[in-house]
C-alpha cells in the first residue's frame, strides 16, 4: 500500500438550512483500502459519500482529493474527480431509456471520448465479468435488482474509477438477491480496488473491510478494524448499535 | 429568495416599461419630425394600401369566382378608381372592422376604407377624406312587425341592436328615448338576434339594409328619421394624421367620381355580385371557403406549435440554468405572457411591432401564437423535467458527464413520456385559440365562417360548419396523438 492518502476529509460540515446533518468527520482513505461505513438511519453516512464525490457541497471544512481541495475544483477537475471516484445507488438509478449497453456506454463515449467499437467492447468485457453479457441489449426495467445492481457497478467500472462509493448497495435487494452483489463486490476489493462502502452486511464489513467507520448524529464516532470494533467496542453508541445488529 | 424575487420583479418593469416607450414614444416622434409625404411615398412605392373589413355588403364583401375569392363592393371600386388616378396599384388589406383604422394609424395601410363615417371623435386620432356616398340611416325589422313598428318613434324603449363603435351605435344610444341598445362586432351576427328577437330593430346603413332586404325575405326595412349633420353620416376613407397631400389628392378622384355619379353604377354592380351569391348559399357551395380557412388554421397551427416547442424548449432550459439573468429572463417571460390575453398580444405584435417592422397578418399571427405557446411549453416542459426521479441526474453527474449532456441524454428523454400527452392537449387548444387571428385578417377558418355569414345571410349554419370542421381536425390530431403515446411506451 502506498503512503500518500487517497481521500482526506478534514473537519467536514454540512447543513441544510438550519439542520446541521453532518458535525464533523475527519478520516483518511488510502489507496487500496475498503472502508465500511456502518451508522443507524439518519447519522448522515449517504450525506458524507456523497460529499466526497461533490454530489453534494459542504458547507465547511475540506475534502482532499490527492491532497488537493476538492471544493476548489474547476468544471474540468471535477468531471476528472467524478471520473476517478465511481458511486453505486441504493436504488441502482440505471438510465432506464437507454438498454444495459446503452447505460455502460454514454459516459466513457460523452466524457472519455471513447470510440463506440471501444466503448462497446469494453461494456461487453464488463457485463461479462458481473456475469450479464446476455442482458447486453435489454431495458433496464427487465432486469431483476441483483442483476440491476450489477449492471450499475459495471456501469461505473466503465469510466476505469480508481475508487468507488457505495451507498447501501443491496438495501434495496431481496435477500436471495444480496449475495450476488456482494460476491461482485468482494472481488473487486480483491483486485486492489479503493471502496468506501456505506452497509449495513456485517458479515461483508468483517471479511473485505479494512476500516469500520461508525456514524451516528453527524459524527464519526468510532474508527478500528472490523475485528476490534465487532468484538470489543469503544464507544457506547457503537457497543448499543452493533449489539441490536448483531441480535436482529 | 428575496434576491431572487426582487431580479424577476426588474425584469417585468423593465419589459413593461419598454413596451409603454414603444407606444408613447413612438407617436410624438412621428407628429414632430415627420414632413407630408404621404402622397410622395405612395407614389415611390407604385401602390396604395386598402384596409378594409369585408363583411359589409355593398360596401365591401367576398365572393368567390372559379374557387378564387376576392373583395369587390362600392368602395373597392372607388379605390380602384383613386389609385387608377393616382396611378398606382390597388392592394386590398383586410381585417376586421376594428382594426382598419388602427392599421393606418400605425402605418399598416395607407388607407382604412369600409363604409367608415367620419365622426368628430375618430377625426380626433385620422384624417378624413370628403364623404365620398352618403346612404343614410335605416333600421331593419322583421317582416311581422312591419305593423308594429312604422317609425323611429315606435322604437322607443325597445331593444336597438347595431355595430359596437359605429355611429348606428351610437345614434340609437342618444336619440331613442329609453332604447336598450346591444352592440354586436358583425352585422352578421345582429341580423341574427333580429331574426330570433333578442333585439327588435337593427341600426343600419341604407344601402346595406336594403341589401338584406333583398335577399332575405323575412326582413324589412324603415327609414330612419334621423336629423344628422352630413358631414357626419356619410363614409369617407381615413389616413393617418398629417396626411394632407394624400387627402388632396384622394379628395379630386372624388369630386370626379362625385360629378359622373360613378356611384351608382358601382352600386349596381355590387348588387349583381350579391345576386350570383345568393343564388346558392348551400355551405357545399362554399366549401372552398373553408378549405382556405382549414388550409390557414392549420399552418398557422402547425408552424406555432413548432416554434412554441422551439422556443418553449429554449425557456424551460434558461430556467434550468445557472446564470440567474437567463433564469429571471425565463420566469418573467413566462409570467407576462401567461398574463396577458392572446387576443391583445396578437393585436400587439401585428399593430405594436408593426411600427418597427411591417409584418404581414399572417406572419403576425403565427409570431404572436408562437410566443404565446412557448410559455406554456416552457411550463410543460418544466414539469416534465421536474417528474424526472433526482436519482438520474445524480447517477449521471456521478459518471463525469456534463450537465447538458444529462439533460440531452437521461433527463429530456425521459421527460418526453410525460412531456408528450400535455404537448399534445396544447396542440389541440393551439389549433382553437388561434382563431383569434382573425381579428388582424388572417383568413383562418374563422375569419372565412364570417365571410360566408355575411354573403349567405345564413348566421347559424356556417358556425355549425365550422364547429364539426373544428371538432374534425382535433379528434384526428387526438387519435394521432394517442396512437404515438401508445407506441412510446411500448418502447419502453
Ligand atoms: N437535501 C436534504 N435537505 C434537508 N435535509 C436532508 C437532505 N438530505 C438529507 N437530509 C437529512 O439529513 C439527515 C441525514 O441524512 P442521510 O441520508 O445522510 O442519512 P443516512 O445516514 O444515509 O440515513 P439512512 O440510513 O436512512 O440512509 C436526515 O435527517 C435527512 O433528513
Ligand atoms: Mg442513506
């Protein structure tokens, strides 16, 4: 692993309006890493990713891409941040007027300026690897949610991210569906990819994460291993949490 | 958001007080610097310019030759002979009855002529030729109440029906004690509430009550007992102000007409024509009347409903926009339009901007329509938008793509589907509402159900006509448009 950190976040804010979701949060995501961000509902986790990728802006505070100011960014860097950090959907949110190819295609032809031979060809080889070659040219609403959300990891693969964001990516999914997402998933931290991964599967943040990051009222509460934050943690929200996960 | 409120409250202002410079600037401009080239101009031009409201027989009326309609009457014939005079060419501009004498106010036409009786008030904003015929006032009655109603005393404290704005009008209202008086815009229409007593006398000029009464049987006709002043009764043609070398000029063809009593021949002659129309008044007799006015509908239709989504589409993407000026521009655009009636941005366009630009009615008509449906498509297209799930454009900003191309490949054609069946339902209104067209003379179906009325002397039929012919052409479109609906969606 490489020493110099991919992602910084340093005394980051947000609100809306007068609700302040996100208090403070300071972390560090090296390349390479898998970090599980685990929180009860409304701790502002989906806030948080989606202020690393400018989806959303923070109201104070910095998020370092690469050591640099994210907020700070022109059009160009930005589309090149969003180029580099991919983001997967609880709701899968695939283009459903553009068939399964169609939506792997458009970014790497519109921003990357890809060849539609390469561009295909390359959207091939990725459903491919999600195992979803032959739903190539269907609409996305034919598709069941497993396979929906493959596609959307393959369609954010398209774009080559060096990272990327996952915000609850099987919530949406019936359990006999969650498995094949996982599996997906698990691979490609294997393959060495950066994910920060928004879950609430304890069984996948205890055997690909890295870190465990535990959120709840806009702060970051608890950061440790999976092991160590599973077994014995520090903080009292966090103890309260894990131990309601652990016994549903 | 108060920013916000005040930037779009400044914009409206500032439109508002572009269009009050336009009319209130416009004219001082004209009356101080402008010398009496009235005449010259025509003369360079090589034509005179008629405008003229032609439901109005024998003054001026349509008939159609060989499936080709044109205007023929007294006054057509006198103008003929004035521009032969004056040796130009002749262009006939027609309109309805209260445009005429806007459109020479404002340069449209040089001359209104349309049996116009030259009172004091209307001196007061155009010049006046000489009276050119003087028929009199007459007052048409049913035939059954030819025993009823033997004067102008008899009328008294009974329902007077005349023309809105014209001297019939007006003489009813101060001179017969106690008399309703009901103004309608088409004689048309007023011998219509004759014939079904909702009025119980029609004010009336001569030579056009007789024309009834000769071709329609159920009518009758007395003379007025008016004691007028002549200069106001008779018809003279109306210039613009300050046009005096025009009026001498005009004023000669007249005395000359005036001395060889051309008059009556002219009469004569529009009496024939109104014999050859009403040997028929089958509405299959005037079907090419309808067609043209089909023919009009349509294009004006088609061509707006193009340009609004044109237009419609440009506004609702400046609404979308970062820049908060095109944002503003787009909202107070919006609000204008959606607040002023059609009928008065039509009448804007072709008179308002015609001081600029001299726009032909149909042009005008098609601009102001379009105008006018691009604020609704800006609404539609809007909401079209707005019903896209948030989750899209998230999704595609996440992949790097630029906003436009979001909007141009996830969001609009998604929007589509909803965007659709309302476009369609503005289409088919589109196609009703631009009838009012035909205020500024634009031969739309409208306008040409108003020729037929006043040549057949039939006031329901053609209105029952045009009412299938209406419902025809939108309960196809609404079929069309069903039929794309449905193919969309099963694309999807
Ligand atoms: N656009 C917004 N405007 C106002 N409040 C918002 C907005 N987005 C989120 N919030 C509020 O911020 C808080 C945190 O939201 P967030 O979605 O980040 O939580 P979360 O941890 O992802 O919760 P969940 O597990 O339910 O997804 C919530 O109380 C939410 O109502
Ligand atoms: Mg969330």
């Amino acid at each position: 692993m490489q020493d110099k950190p991919l992602v910084e976040v340093k005394k980051l804010k947000k609100s809306y309006g007068d609700t302040e979701v996100l208090k403070e949060i300071n972390g560090t995501v090296m390349p390479g890493q898998v970090i599980c961000v685990i929180g009860p509902s409304g701790a502002g986790k989906s806030t948080f990713l989606r202020c690393l990728n400018m989806l959303e802006t923070p109201t104070a505070g910095q998020v370092l891409f690469e050591g640099k100011d994210t907020q700070k960014f022109s059009e160009e860097e930005l589309t090149t941040l969003r180029e580099r950090m991919g983001m997967v959907f609880q709701s899968f949110n695939l283009f459903p007027n553009l068939t399964v190819l169609e939506n792997l295609k458009l970014a790497p032809i519109r921003v990357k300026k890809m060849s539609d031979k390469d561009a295909e060809e390359k959207a091939l080889a990725l459903l491919k690897r999600v195992g979803l070659d032959e739903k190539a040219n269907v609409y996305p609403s034919s598709l069941s949610g497993g396979q929906a959300q493959r596609v959307a990891i393959a369609r954010a693969l398209a774009m080559d991210p060096e990272c990327l964001l996952f915000d609850e990516p099987t919530s949406a999914l019936d359990p006999e569906m969650v498995g094949e997402v996982l599996a997906v998933m698990k691979e490609l931290a294997e393959d060495g990819m950066t994910m920060v991964v928004v879950t609430h599967e304890m069984g996948f943040a205890r055997e690909v994460a890295n870190e465990v990051w535990f959120m709840a009222d806009g702060y970051l509460l608890e950061k440790n291993k999976p092991d160590e934050i599973f077994s014995n943690p520090q903080n009292a929200r966090t103890k309260d949490f894990i131990s309601k996960i652990i016994n549903s | 958001m108060k920013v916000k409120g005040r930037n779009v409250l400044l914009t409206i202002m500032t439109l508002c007080l572009s269009l009050l410079f336009l009319f209130t600037v416009q004219p001082t401009h004209h009356t101080v610097y402008a010398a009496d080239d009235s005449l010259q101009k025509i003369k360079d031009r090589g034509k005179i310019v008629m405008a003229t409201s032609p439901d109005y027989p024998p003054y001026e009326f349509q008939v159609s030759k060989n499936g080709k309609s044109r205007i023929v009457g007294m006054d057509v014939d006198i103008m003929k002979q004035v521009a032969k005079d004056l040796g130009v060419k002749l262009e006939i501009k027609s309109m309805s009855y209260d445009s005429v004498l806007v459109a020479v106010e404002t340069g449209k036409a040089d001359v209104a002529m349309s049996g116009i009786n030259p009172t004091a008030k209307r001196r007061q904003s155009v010049d006046f030729s000489e009276i050119y015929y003087n028929g009199g006032q007459s007052f048409l009655i049913n035939k059954t109440d030819v025993g009823k109603y033997k004067n102008k005393a008899a009328l008294a404290h009974k329902k007077i029906g005349a023309q809105t704005g014209t001297l019939q009008y007006n003489l009813a209202k101060s001179k017969i004690p106690g008399a309703t008086v009901k103004g309608m815009d088409k004689n048309t229409d007023l011998v219509l509430a004759l014939k079904t007593h909702k009025i119980d006398a029609l004010g009336i000029e001569t030579p056009s009550a007789e024309a009834y009464v000769k071709n329609d049987h159920d009518l009758a006709m007395i003379k007025s007992g008016y004691k007028l002043n002549k200069n106001e009764t008779g018809s003279a043609m109306a210039f613009k102000k300050g046009s005096g070398t025009l009026a001498a000029a005009v004023n000669k063809s007249i005395d000359k007409i005036k001395a060889k009593h051309l008059t009556t021949q002219y009469l004569a002659d529009a009496g024939k024509y109104m014999k050859v129309n009403t040997n028929n008044t089958s509405m299959f007799h005037y079907w090419t009347y309808f067609a043209k006015g089909i023919e009009y509908t349509l294009i004006i239709s088609a061509i707006s409903v193009v340009l609004g989504v044109l237009l419609g589409t440009i506004l609702a993407l400046m609404r979308f926009s970062r820049s908060k000026i095109l944002k503003a521009i787009s909202v107070a655009y919006v609000e204008f339009v959606r607040g002023t009636p059609l009928m008065v941005q039509v009448m804007f366009v072709y008179f308002g901007i015609g001081i600029i630009v001299n726009l032909p009615a149909l042009l005008s008509g098609i601009i102001a329509v379009s105008l006018n449906s691009g604020a609704y498509v800006e609404e539609i297209i809007r909401g079209g938008i707005n019903s896209v799930d948030k989750g899209q454009t998230e999704a595609s900003a996440s992949l790097g793509l630029a906003k436009g191309d979001t909007m141009r490949f996830v969001v609009l054609p998604q929007a589509l589907k909803n965007i659709w069946p309302a476009l369609g339902n503005e289409f088919v209104s589109l196609i009703k509402e631009s009838s009012i067209v035909s205020i500024i003379g634009v031969t739309d179906l409208i306008y040409q159900l108003n020729i037929v009325r006043a040549d057949t002397y039939r006031g329901v039929m053609p209105v029952f006509v045009a009412m299938i012919i209406y419902f025809v052409i939108t309960f196809i479109l609404t079929r069309v448009l069903n039929y794309a609906e449905g193919r969309m969606k099963h694309a999807r």
